[in-house]
C-alpha cells in the first residue's frame, strides 16, 4: 500500500524570516534546494513567505515549474486556548496530506528554520505516520540548538520550554521555578520570545534569577550582525545588553 | 581588546560520522564549506577525522592552504565519572583558544553534527565567552532536531537527556521516571544511544513504557536509506522493527 504513497519532506528555511540578509546559499545546503525546487506540492504556515523563499530556491536550483502552479496549502491557525477538543480532525490533516496520499511528494515548511518544532507543524506530521506516510527531515539548522552551541552551556542535557507567561509576577515565578528545574537536573533551559518582547524577557530573566546562574542570548543567528553573549546574572545586571526589537533572539540558562 | 581577537566559529558536520554515504553539498550550505576551507586552525574531537572531513570540503571549495598545514588540536578526553575536580582548568583551553586570543579566526568541530551540543565541546566554547572570543555558530544540522521534527511528537516542550544508564533495572526504572516526566510536562524527551546498543535501547523503551506512549525512532538521518517510525508501545510491541547497529538512532517518546 504504502508503495504508492509520496514522502512528507520537512524542509528547513532560513533563519532570517524572509528579509533575505544573507544569501540562501550561504546557510542551506544545495540538496535541500534541489528538492524544494522540484516540489509540486506544500504545506506551510504562511503560503505567501513560501513563494517568496521558492523565489529565493529558484535564483541557485530554477523551479520544476511555473511558481503560480505550485500548490501551497496553509496549515489551520491553532485555536487559541489550545483545548484538546479545538484540535483539527484527523479528516483535515488527511486533506493537507492528500498530494502524497496520491503518490506525490509534499513539503512541509515552517516560518524559520526546521518545521514541526516549537510551531504548529507537528500535528502534520503525527497524521503522516498514521496514513503510513514516509517523513523525511531535510539537513538544516534550528536557532534553538545554533544558540545552544553558541551558549556554551550544558548542551548534555537541556530542555527547550516554549514561551514565558505574559504577566509579569507569573513570569517571575516561571522563570525561577525553571532555575530550580535547572539546578536539580543540571539541566539548561531555553526558550524564546516574539521579537518585540526580546527586551521585556532579558529584564524579566535578569530580575529573577540568581547572581550566579549563567544565562547566554543569541540575537540574529545565521545574520552577519548576529552574536552571542553568555555571562553571569550579576554581570548581565552590572552591563546590561540592548536587544533589538525586530530580531528574534533565543535565551538560555543554566543554574550552578 | 577583542578587535585583536579571532573569533571561534562552531562548524557543523555532516550526519553520516565520515563515511561519505551522502555528497558533502547535499548536506552542508555552501556558505559553511567556504568558512572552513579558509580556516588555518582548529579544535576538533578527532584530528584525523577532520583532515577527512576538510577532504570532503576541499572537493567543493578549495582550501586556502596545504592540509598538512592546517593546526588541529584535540579536545581533551572527558575524565570517566565526570568528577567536576577533574574538569580540565582555564589554562588548557586558553591553550586550544590560543590562536583566537592571538587574532586568527578557530574553527570548532565535532564527530556528527553541531559542535558542543551531546558532546565535550561546550566548555570550550565556555572558555571564549569567559575571554571576550565572539562565538559564531554556522548553520547546520542537529541529529536530535531532526529526529523530533520527523517523530510528529510535541516540538513545542522537549527535553534531551542523553543516555539511559547501563544496567538493566536502572535503566527501566530510569525510562519509567522520564514518561512520569513527560505526562507531567507535556514535554517530549529525546534520547541517544551508541549505535552498537541500538537495539538494547528500544527493548528497553518498549518494555517500560506504557501501551499509550508515543514512542519514535529516527535512524540514519540524512543518508538515503534512513527511515522515521512513530507509533505507540502497545504498536511497537506487536509489530517490532529491527534497528542496524551500526548507525546512529535516536530516540523519542511523549507520554499522553
């Protein structure tokens, strides 16, 4: 059966959301344009961005076909709230499948970096494996694991958390309830935040963390004017660092 | 100060631990091989890995010097027991890092993948931040990323925790405690193992997990022969499947 069935390809993006900073070919791999090009079929957060990165494809690997006939199907917006009853049916997911359900190959493609982690294309690729669907990760970077390299901190074992709560007293005590997480299982912690709160988190992190935790931010990975600094609390406290406000930014922690 | 220094740059490798089972350009951005045909020193878990490694670059982008001539330095061997006391001193990576300290950029590589991340890297890479070395990390791909963005299982929260321990009831009991973790958090945990006890792991896994766990094998990522399965135990359990123990595997579940 599954012989007729196409593969579900997880194809990675850049990481600099479309602003074309750098040049595709500076951070992904020429196999990887080779085959998004070919692609007839998509699914994606955003059908918009996706022409915009096929367009960036095309310019090194010239696309199998006219960018107007390629077909990209969005993924449904998760309801907010996230209850578990709001969830898609298995019927939608079959829907967005059906390209390989009929033995073409479909890609999968996230806003930046890998799809299906820390944004809503896991649920895709669940369904895959239950249609009996093959899920084939394409080779390209997430900027949580570039900003756990760059960290220095224990990448033996770390946990990536998502987001922080908005309110600021439960995001203080999220943040210290981590550290102690942090702490107990020699554990780093990462997590991330939409760009325009890059500066509201480092105060929040700052505030609630111990002197001697060792907390690293990596702004604008992969851009030429990326860095990454990694410092106690209290030296963050003592020189605080500006974050802009356009560029995503990763945080990570580590409590002695 | 630091405009005399180079900067450390984490270069990643391909996934396939140097059997060139996969062309180098189907894996690494072009941008990466030119980063590392140009670098004249290096830190490296094994030198003569990364004379084949900077082989396989040199086929697409020429070096900018003889191999002979390039500077590779081991990492220190991690003492066994993992005792802090013997952690190696600032002295030996000020050593490694001397050519960065001395103005000339250093390049940081590991067996598979990103450096510093499930390996003895990241106290070197702790060593340049504690220097004022910039740390740069290059776009490529992680194992452990992959492995989660292919399993469909939650990308949202997740936790690598390395290995399972040695012996059997430890390991059970060990497993058990990670599914208590991963219900309670909603998170998924990722786990390795060295490819000679592939199959001992997921015997494991399968024998202490409840029916319901979600349970996913990534094996040979990137190569062409490499294959995802998720499924549950109890599904796992009825039909197994037979991991090679010869490749890397990694392993991830999600408790519901």
């Amino acid at each position: 059966m599954s012989e007729a069935r196409g593969q579900l390809l997880l194809v990675p993006n850049t990481l600099d959301l479309g602003t074309e900073t750098v040049d595709i070919q500076q951070v992904l791999p020429l196999g990887v344009m080779q085959r998004a090009a070919g692609l007839a079929h998509w699914v994606a957060e955003d059908a918009r961005s996706t022409r915009a990165f096929l367009k960036r494809v095309h310019s090194v690997v010239p696309l199998g076909m006219a960018l107007q006939s390629i077909d990209i199907r969005e993924l449904p917006r998760p309801a907010k709230g996230g209850a578990a009853a709001r969830l898609p049916s298995l019927d939608v997911w079959r829907g967005l499948l059906a390209p390989a359900l009929s033995g073409h190959d479909l890609g999968l493609i996230s806003e930046a970096g890998l799809p299906a982690v820390a944004d809503p294309g896991a649920a895709l690729v669940a369904a895959a494996h239950s249609l009996s669907i093959a899920v084939v990760p394409l080779p390209g970077a997430s900027s949580l694991l570039l900003a756990l390299a760059a960290s220095g901190l224990n990448g033996q074992s770390f946990a990536f958390v998502g987001y922080l709560p908005q309110e600021a007293s439960a995001r203080a005590s999220r943040a210290k309830e981590l550290q102690a997480q942090s702490r107990r299982a020699r554990q780093t912690i990462v997590l991330i935040e939409t760009p325009y709160r890059n500066a509201l988190v480092l105060q929040a992190l700052i505030s609630a963390l111990e002197d001697d935790t060792r907390l690293s931010v990596s702004c604008g990975l992969s851009l030429p004017s990326g860095w990454t600094r990694t410092d106690s609390v209290a030296a963050w406290r003592a020189h605080p660092s500006t974050l802009p406000d356009r560029i995503p930014a990763v945080f990570s922690f580590l409590a002695e």
